[in-house]
C-alpha cells in the first residue's frame, strides 16, 4: 500500500487530469481514515458546479479508482462541491472572498478569545485582517496563517449585509 502522503500526491495530480478539461478545480481531497470509510472529493468552478458536472466527474473518478485500486478494502465514494459555507483552504480562497464575511478560528487563544467574524479586508505575505463592527466601533484583526486553524466563509451575511466601509462614514 502507497504511504498516504505519497498517496494524496498521486490522487490530487490524477484528479487535476480529470478536471482540469471540465473546468473544474479541486477544492479538498479527504482520505477514508479506515476500512470502509470514506473518500471525499469536493470539486468547485466560480460560477459553482452542476449535478450533471458532479455526476460525470463521479463516474470518471470511479473509474480510476477503480484502475489504481489504491486503497484495501472497501470504501465510498462521496463528490460535491465544498458549498456555500466552504472552509477557505488556501490563499487563492482568501483572495477570491475579499470583502466577504468569514469566521475565524485560531489554534491559541486571542485576548481569551478563539473565534472572530468578520470581512476580509486583505490577505498579503501570509497574514489574513479581518474588520468587524464592534458596537459603532470598527475592529480590524490581523492573524499568521500559522496561527488559523480554519477560515469558514459565511455567505449568508453577505446576502444582505451593511457595507462595513460605508458604515465607517456614518
């Protein structure tokens, strides 16, 4: 059996192979963490992903899996889009959700604090600042990569949010 970096490495090149001329991107890629478990494949577009495009690429996954084989036992097999509240996984996802409303997990406690919501104001060399209304008061945080456990959007903030930058004017 293929060690499970090696593993990620082959599947996610092989995955990109079968996307890439969809359109389609891979968004995360969740290994069955035993006998029978899982594989999760979340694809995404940015104008989103269709069931017809999720049925296809299921069908195409499948049918490298079942070439490759690379896992003992039985699995599932599981392809969706990562949704609307997706984790943002990697930088790109930040940039792409700039001035949008997210919630902020941190790996150590800030001021007694481990989670922040807010709009992503910028993301650059490796630090993501967030602002948040706090009673009439505009907070803006500033967080390392290194310290985020997670970044969630929150899309139904942005449906019908208050511009916090116009706010700022009031």
């Amino acid at each position: 059996m293929i060690a499970e970096v090696d593993l990620r490495i082959r599947l996610e090149a092989e995955l990109s192979h079968i996307l890439g001329p969809m359109g389609l991107l891979l968004h995360d890629l969740v290994l069955p963490g035993r006998k029978g478990g899982v594989l999760k494949v979340f694809v995404d577009h940015p104008e989103g992903v269709s069931l017809d495009q999720l049925e296809t690429v299921s069908r195409r996954i499948s049918d490298l899996l079942d070439v490759l084989d690379p896992f003992s036992g039985n699995y599932r097999l599981e392809v969706s889009s990562p949704g609307l509240d997706r984790v943002l996984r990697v930088p790109e996802d930040l940039l792409l959700h700039a001035g949008k409303h997210v919630k902020v997990k941190t790996k150590e406690s800030v001021r007694n604090q481990k989670v922040f919501r807010g709009i992503i104001e910028k993301f650059s060399d490796g630090v993501l600042v967030i602002s948040s209304q706090v009673g009439k008061d505009i907070v803006q945080e500033s967080f390392p990569l290194l310290a985020i456990s997670e970044v969630r959007a929150e899309f139904w903030l942005d449906s019908d949010r208050v511009d916090v930058k116009k706010s700022r004017s009031v």
